[in-house]
C-alpha cells in the first residue's frame, strides 16, 4: 500500500503511545545510558526517528531492526571491539545500545556515514555519548547540521519552529523507508534473475545444450554468450518487478498486455550484446512474467510464497491458449505444434502456471541438495526430470515427435539408473550433439526452477 493509505491505517488501527509513556521512556533511556557510561568509554545509542503517538508498527520495526544491522555491520567493518550491547522495546519505540571502550569522535564518524549513505540514513537517530554524558554532534567532527527531511533548512531549526506538521513527517518517513525496502526487493529480484541465467548455463554437462564443457548442439552461440546475455538483462527483470508493483491494483488480465512493450526491449538489447543470438527470448517472457507477479505481491503486502506467485502468473497468463482457438493456417511455429500434435509449448506452461516447474523441477533440485548434491550436479539432473515430462519444442524442431519420445526414454532410463553418475550425462550428451539435439525449452524452465529456489532462500 502507497504511503498515504499506510498512514490512513496507522490511524486507525496504529498502537498509539500515550504523552506520559513516551516521557518516561526518555527517562529510562537517560537513566539506562548513565548506567551504561559507567562501564565503557563511548556509548551509541540509536532509535528510528519517529513523529508522532504511534512508535511501534511492522514498518517502523522492519526499519529499526535494519538499522540495527547497518550499525553493527560498520563497527564490525572497521573492527570496533564491543563491551555490552542491548535492545530495548516498549509502546514507545525500540532502542539499540552498544557500549565500547573506542574513542567517541571515530565512533561519530562512522556514524555519520550511515546517516548520510541515503535517505534512508536520514531516518536514523545516532547518538554518540562521551564518558561524561555529553554527545558528540555533528560539529565536532566538522559536519554542518543535518538538514530536514522535508526542505533544505536545518532540521533543528525545522523542529523548534513546528514548520511540518508531524503527519507530513510521518508520511515522509513512511514513504522513504517503503521505498527503501521495495529498491532491495527489487534488486534481490534482479540479482537472482540473473543468477538463475548465470547458473542455468553454467550447470554442466547438459545434453545438446550450451555449457561449460561445451555448445552443445548450438553453432551460433558459446557459454560467453549467455554470460553477456544474462548480463544485459538484469536490469529489465527488475523493471518487470516495478511494474507489476505499478500493476498491483489492476485487473489481472489488463498486466500481461503492458509487458509486451518492455520484453520486446529486453529482446532487443539481448540481440545487440549477442550479435544477434537469441540466447534467451524464451526465457525473458516466462521470467518477466514470474518477476511482475512478484513485484504485484510484494506491493501487496505479500510474502513471497512459490505456490501463490505461480498461481498469480498463471492468472496473468490466462489469456494466452486463446492464440490457439481459432487457428486453422499455422502463422508460426508454436501454432504449427499445437495443430500438428495438440501441443501447447511454453504458452501452455504459462497459463497452467508452470506445473512442471511447481510440481517436478523444484522439488527434484531441492531434492538432489538435501541429498548433498552441489547446486550444478543437482541442476543437471534436475534437467532430465523436466525432459521426461515435457515436449520440449526445441526438439520437436529440430526432430519430430517420435524423437522426442525416444529422448525422453533415454532421460528416464538414466534417472532410473542405480547411481547418478556425470559419465552418463556426458554420454547423453554426446548422443544429442550427434542427432543436433538441443532440450532448449527444458533449459529455460530450469532457469525459472534455480530463479525460485533463490527468492526461496
């Protein structure tokens, strides 16, 4: 929910910390850092900076506990040996205290590089206390005074004059840190995103398919192609994300028309990288698909779940198989498939919610790791799960049927097999490259397969 409507709901259903609670949590907090000083040279204190009754809701407390991490992670960084440190929660809001013996004026400064990093830091309220009580202020270490959140003036000045109402300050404050989660949610999308790219074409040996070992059946493309595929594409998944944040409140089947325009972009930077190549086309629909339906959930409220967001794709998807209805003259290849043999592709996938992905790649990967298998080992066998139970179109195009269902034989054969042994694999492998063979459509639900046991993790 946007920030005015979160606020909206603090209102109304907001915890709110009554004027002599909130008095004699500042008195506690004095009395605690007093009791804190006698045993330590420096004490950091840190609270979210928070206007307003309310001081304890999901957001302030996510922001908090960040910010928590961000401290400890500096003094860690810098090597900051820590005496005694403690968080303390009540109606009034949380407080981090930690207590070294290191000198206060570096202390500050270290402080003062979170605050400044981002908007975000801004947020933070970083004492840094001598020995004797007084804090170390921005002057002391040559800063100029910490500028408000809403306009340029100097914060304390901002606060003596009540130049803000405390709701537009608590709206800001809700704003910047959803925002602030939502940058890292988007950008864990798009690292994984690629991530699943990377470790896709990297799992070796995949029969007929480009890998470290070699190209498989592929003339026009090597495993550096991929590599600076995946690389261009990074940043289009995580604008898939955006916009199924953006899409969050439309009606599902308005979502899969506006991400036409940005696949065909993404597409096209892929072809420039490539010289060309289509390395993965396939791959940036379903996983575009998968990625808005995530960013449509997280700004949702959602908590990220395989079996929702693969649901929700399949709704954003339901309109695909209508391609097939009134087909009679075959316009491209996946029409020609689905005429000749009844088969329904990557559309069919899509719009039944990647069922061979939910039910039988994931659950094998996670399968083949508890069993101790290494993430590439795992994936390439992972691989032959999905070959036995799919018809993989890239076969078909470069066979026919009953080719296909010889290969799919041969997968079961290895994965009944007594031990799961590589030398099968490059054998396989082998075999396919013979008969230009290449799994392709396999190959990109492997990607989505690896793509949601990283947002799992």
């Amino acid at each position: 929910m946007n920030a005015k409507v979160y606020l909206q709901y603090l209102k109304e259903h907001g915890k709110q910390a009554s004027l002599s609670t909130i008095l004699d949590a500042k008195e506690e907090r004095v009395r605690r850092q007093q009791e804190y000083l006698r045993q330590g040279e420096t004490l950091l204190c840190f609270t979210l900076n928070v206007p307003g009754a309310c001081k304890r809701c999901e957001l302030f407390d996510k922001g908090f506990q960040r910010g928590c991490e961000l401290i400890l992670q500096q003094l860690s960084w810098h090597r900051v040996a820590i005496k005694k440190q403690e968080i303390v929660c009540s109606e009034a809001g949380c407080e981090l205290y930690v207590l070294c013996d290191t000198d206060s004026l570096r202390i500050k400064r270290l402080m003062l590089q979170i605050e400044e990093n981002n908007d975000f830091g801004r947020l933070l309220d970083i004492d840094v206390l001598r020995n004797d009580g007084s804090k170390i202020s921005r002057s002391d270490v040559g800063m100029e005074p910490r500028r408000c959140l809403l306009c340029e003036e100097a914060a304390a000045v901002c606060g003596r004059s009540g130049a803000h109402s405390y709701e537009d300050l608590l709206l800001k404050l809700i704003d910047v840190l959803q925002e602030y989660f939502a940058d890292e949610f988007l950008d864990r999308v798009a690292s994984n995103a690629a991530r699943a790219l990377l470790y896709e074409v990297a799992a070796s040996p995949k029969p007929g398919l480009v890998d470290r070992c070699n190209s498989g059946s592929h003339r026009d493309m090597d495993f550096f192609t991929f590599i600076d595929s995946a690389a261009v594409l990074a940043p289009y998944f995580r604008g898939f994300a955006q916009q199924g944040r953006e899409l969050a409140e439309q009606p599902v089947e308005y979502v899969l028309p506006q991400l036409r325009y940005p696949g065909r972009l993404a597409e096209e930077q892929m072809k420039k990288i490539t010289h060309g190549v289509n390395c993965h086309k396939g791959i940036i629909f379903s996983l575009g698909v998968i990625c808005c339906a995530l960013g449509m959930r997280y700004e949702q409220g959602k908590p990220f779940n395989v079996h929702e967001t693969l649901r929700l794709s399949k709704e954003i998807c339901a309109a695909l198989l209508d391609d097939f209805k009134s087909v009679t003259e075959p316009h491209s290849y996946g029409e020609r498939l689905y005429i000749q043999y009844g088969i329904k592709g990557i559309r069919g996938e899509a719009a039944e919610g990647y069922p061979s992905v939910e039910n039988v790649a994931l659950p094998a990967l996670r399968n083949y790791l508890k069993q101790g298998f290494s993430l590439n080992d795992a994936g390439a066998w992972t691989l032959l799960e999905l070959l036995v139970v799919t018809e993989d179109s890239n076969i078909l195009a470069r066979s026919d049927i009953e080719t296909l269902r010889m290969v799919q034989k041969q997968a079961q054969d290895l994965l009944n097999a007594p031990e799961r042994s590589m030398d099968l694999l490059n054998d396989l492998d082998r075999r396919f490259i013979q008969q230009n063979l290449s799994p392709g459509g396999c190959a990109d639900l492997l990607a989505l397969t690896y793509f949601l046991h990283f947002m799992d993790e």
